[in-house]
C-alpha cells in the first residue's frame, strides 16, 4: 500500500479504531483530510484555535516521497521567529525525495495576544501524555492544563502527527540559538545544527513536552527543537534555515 493510501485509509477509518490511545482524549474523527495528489500542493484548514483562529497544514511534495518532513514554526506564541522560515518553506521548491508539511502556528492566540500560552492559559508544550503532571495553574507561564491534550491546539497536533507519522519533525522555538538533542536521531539533529549554524546542546526536559512524546510514540523517528536566536531573523537567516529543513533527511 503506498503512503497516500494509507492516509487515506486511516481517515476513512478514523481514529477510533486505528489511534486508541489519542481516541481516549477525545480527538474526533477527521475524515475530512484526504491526502493531496501527486505533486499537489495542499492548503488545509486543520482545525481551530480556542478563540476559532484557523490553523492551516500545508503540504508540497510527493506523499510517497520516501521522507517525510513536519515543521511547526511556532507553538508558543512570544517566540513567533520560526514563522517566517516556514512561510519560506511553503514557497520553496521541494526535492524529489521529500514529503513536507508545514504548520505556520500551531497557537494563533498566542501570537496574536504575544503570550506564550494559548487563549485557555495552557502552555501547549506541556500539555501532551509524556510523563504528564499539573504544573502551576492558570496565568502562570507553564500551567500545564487540567488533563493531557485538553487543549484544541494539541489534540490537533497530536492527531496530524499520528495521520502524518512523520520521519522527522521540527519545532521552531525560542530565544537560546542551540539545536536540542531532543531524543531520536542525534545524527539528523546534529545534520541541521552544522547546515543552520547552531551549535548542538542537551536541554532540559519537562514534563508533557511535545518532543519527548512523540519520539517515545514513534520509535526510529525524530522530533527535535530548534531555539532560534531571540528577536526576528534576517532575510538571509530564514532561508538558511529553510533550506537546512530541505536538506537534513538521510541521504
């Protein structure tokens, strides 16, 4: 079966039955999403925000392209420099061996009040089934949320990644300038620090992080965050990073 059939197979399913653990947070049905045709570009409207911001998935390439590629260009919405590098990305001509999909902001609420956290208050990048636990409570900057994905934002996100099972993910943050050893592949991390021009460093983890998660969900992929410098990035800096994305698959 190639992969565009099994996107589509799995939205015809649904996630009830092909994604039980996600099923159990109540993540609804997204049959909706079918799978662009070959060499199609594809501008999804995803879901909503809290505040009904859309939030937009967008795919060019081919889904049988033996890479497949995620970036998220901002999940907390103070650190918003990664959207112009994935806004570059959408106009880029992608190569031959890679599926790419992007999320310009998986929180629009945040970015437009400038907050790290979404409308509800959560920080979004504690809000996922990784060794979860409260944290803080509403208004504190990394209040975790009443439960694990309780938040539209990162049910959405959760349900992308298990649809789309990327092979590499990445996620836009910042304000420290390092590429964090994140959990899966080091050689792909440290692929996209060389090319991006950032050095390479262990962060800390914490709990309901959205990296650690996944890469504990999906063995033998890599989801890694990339902290760019503080303040916006340069016109020769965004497409340095843009083409690092292109260029960091396994050859």
């Amino acid at each position: 079966m190639s992969r565009r059939a099994a996107l589509g197979t799995a939205a015809a399913i649904g996630c009830v039955l092909v994604y039980p653990v996600l099923a159990a947070y109540g993540i609804p049905d997204y049959s909706h999403l079918q799978p662009a045709d070959r060499g199609i570009v594809q501008n999804i409207a995803a879901g909503d925000s809290v505040q009904e911001r859309p939030i937009r998935l967008f795919e060019h390439g081919d889904p049988d392209a033996p890479h497949r590629i995620l970036v998220v260009g901002c999940i907390h919405g103070d650190e918003p420099a990664g959207i112009a590098i994935a806004e570059r990305l959408e106009g880029m001509t992608v190569p031959k061996e890679i599926d790419l999909w992007v999320i310009t902001s998986s929180n629009p609420d945040g970015v437009a009040q400038r907050t790290r956290t979404n409308a509800d208050g959560v920080d979004l990048n504690r809000n996922f089934p990784w060794r979860w636990r409260p944290i803080g409570r509403q208004g504190d900057r990394h209040y975790s949320g009443p439960r694990p994905l309780s938040e539209p934002e990162s049910r959405l996100l959760a349900r992308e990644i298990e649809r789309l099972r990327p092979e590499i993910t990445i996620w836009f943050h910042q304000p420290f300038g390092v590429v964090d050893q994140s959990g899966g592949d080091v050689a792909i991390e440290r692929r996209f620090a060389s090319l991006a021009g950032l050095p390479l460093q262990r962060l800390p983890r914490y709990p309901g992080g959205v990296t650690d998660w996944q890469n504990a969900r999906f063995p033998g992929t890599t989801s890694f965050v990339v902290e760019l410098p503080a303040g916006p990035l340069s016109p020769l800096r965004v497409g340095q990073f843009a083409r690092a994305v292109l260029a960091v698959a396994p050859r």
